[in-house]
C-alpha cells in the first residue's frame, strides 16, 4: 500500500474505468467519469488516495476527501477480482483512516449503491453502519404519482351509517370521537338522506386513520350497515362494514407509496357484489367506476371520483368532509369541541 501520487493520475483513472464497469453510476449521473475525474483531484491534493500494489502493478485504490462535518469522504474503493480476498480492501480502508485521523477528521463517510449488496456487507463488516437512506426519483414518474400542485386535493372524507335514528348516532359521535387520539376540533351529524346519516368529523378529515377508527366504533355500536368513504391525496378509498366488520374495501391506487404482494391488491378492489347486497348499488355501475390503477393519472381527479362512487352507492354528501357543506345541511347537529 501506497500514497498515490500526482505521476499515479492515469493510474488512478484506469483502475476507476475498471470499477465503473462493474458498478455502473446511477442513472441520473450523467457525466460519472468528469466526476470521477474531478474527485481524484481533490483526493491528490487535498485529500487522501491510495493504491495498492502487487508485483509492481496496481490492483486497487480509495479515494476520500474531506466531507462535512469533520469527515472524510470515502468516494470511491476498488479492487482488482485477481487480488480480491487477500485483506485488500480493508487495508486501504485502514489507510483511508489514518489519513482522517491525522487530519483531524471524525469519521469516514460513504454511499453505496443499493443493489451492491456486497460491497454493503464489507463496509458493515469493518465498522460502517447505515445512517442515512439516499432516495432518487425520475421527474416524470413523480410528476405521474404527485400530479401538479392545483390537482393535488386536500384530505377529507366522511362517515355514513344506514339507519334514520339520529338520536342515536348523535350519542355514539359524541362518546366515541373525544377518544380518538389527535383532538378533534368538532364533528357534525347530518339528518336521514336515502336510508343514510353521515358523519364528518375534523380530525376524520386530516387522519384518515382516524375515520376508519370511528366507522368500525360506529358499525359496532349500531349493528348495521357502515360506509368511510374519503380522499386522502390524489387517492379515494373506502371501507364498507357490516355489525364491525369489514367487508370490503378499497382504494383507487394501492401501490401509490410501495409494492405490495398481489393478493393485497386485489383485496383492495371493490368487490360489486358485496356492495350490490349491501346498498342497493348497481354491480356493473360499482365496477364500472370503482376501478384501480397503477398510477392517479390513470383515474379521474379524485374529488370527482369520490362523488361519483357516492351516487353510485346511492350515498348522499361524499363529495366533502367536516369543511364542506355539511355544516349547512338542513336539520345538521353541530358538535364543537
């Protein structure tokens, strides 16, 4: 193991061209070999790089420069197949080390690639440990999922329950919501409207968590026929119970924050017949408008989704959450907190 030079530049560029090959830059860096490049500079003259040699050849290097907070930055670490095994590696990671310390530096720093999941478990081995994740993205796939700033809704939703005994409902609201946590600022209890009192409820509005909650509460307490229903986002959902218990749910994009196994995709998919049996919809309208989709994009807007499955089941007041126009219903109950 060696010091490199500024006589060892071409060196240090050709072992670099050689680690490229095997583990490409990400794909957002465009220009990886000027970058590289530029950081065997900084490593030469204000840094520290190292190469390590077998018989007179160079078989590997490190490069580090000094990051932030008192650091230095391991950029980059390579070693030739032929001499792999050997100790190699950490021995210029040894070295890398020693140059921080006499710098006066606290800690080496690095990334590494996520599908290098070798190259992760030596830098564990020798002390790493993870302390941060980088997370990239390509613009037209987040513009795909995010929409733009104007088409982005605001969480709402409600809660709807098939009965016309207002009393009744109006005492659940008023012992189950002080419970939940998050403090919710009021609620509002609108009359029968076709077989259905709806429910909106602040904190339901900003913590869909929540509106799920309370349904489940509501379902159990009245024995009957409970329907959430809400947009969180560019996502519409709802969840469909019967005595407390679910029995179907859905959501518009399931795999918007992260894959999931098929099976849970299409347990969040409406299912028509159940909801036919349960609220007189039309089966064909249900899977007609309740569909899924892999991306927002694909759907309508979902303020306009969420009013168009309420008529489809035959749902009065889905198209607004605690904000809208409940307040203003004829006969509204007014629960401030």
């Amino acid at each position: 193991m060696r010091r490199a030079r500024e006589t060892d530049r071409e060196t240090l560029r050709s072992l670099w061209d050689e680690l490229a090959s095997e583990q490409p830059a990400p794909w957002y860096v465009e220009n990886a070999r000027e970058e590289a490049a530029a950081d065997i500079d900084r490593s030469l003259s204000e840094g520290a790089a190292f190469l390590a040699e077998a018989d007179g050849e160079a078989v590997g290097f490190a490069l580090a420069f000094p990051g932030r907070w008192r650091a230095f930055y391991l950029s980059d670490l390579f070693v030739r197949p032929s001499a792999r095994r050997r100790g190699v590696a950490s021995a210029l990671v040894r070295d890398v080390v020693g140059a921080a310390r006499s710098a006066g530096m606290r800690a080496v720093t690095l990334n590494v690639g996520a599908q290098n999941a070798r190259g992760r478990a030596f830098y564990e081995r020798v002390g790493f440990h993870e302390e941060s994740v980088d997370l990239a993205g390509d613009l037209d796939d987040l513009e795909s999922r995010l929409g733009h700033e104007e088409e982005i809704a605001a969480s709402f939703g409600s809660i709807h329950i098939q009965t016309d005994d207002l009393n009744a409902v109006e005492r659940a609201v008023r012992q189950f919501v002080p419970r939940l946590p998050g403090r919710s600022l009021g609620s509002i209890v609108t009359p029968p409207r076709n077989g259905w009192i709806g429910v909106y409820d602040e904190l339901c509005d900003r913590e869909p968590r929540m509106r799920r909650r309370l349904a489940r509460e509501l379902s159990d307490r009245m024995g009957g026929v409970v329907l959430a229903i809400g947009v969180d986002g560019r996502v519409v959902s709802y969840l469909l119970l019967e005595r407390g218990r679910i029995v179907d749910e859905y959501v518009s994009v399931p795999e918007l924050e992260r894959p999931l196994p098929p099976g849970d995709v299409i347990a969040l998919s409406a299912n028509p017949t159940v909801v036919a049996r349960l609220t007189g919809a039309s089966p064909e309208r249900v899977r007609e408008v309740a569909r899924t989709a892999a991306s927002p994009a694909e759907l309508p807007p979902a303020t306009e989704l969420v009013a168009t499955l309420g008529d489809v089941l035959r749902v009065p007041g889905t198209a607004h959450g605690y904000g809208g126009e409940a307040r203003s219903s004829s006969g509204a109950i007014v629960i401030e907190r």
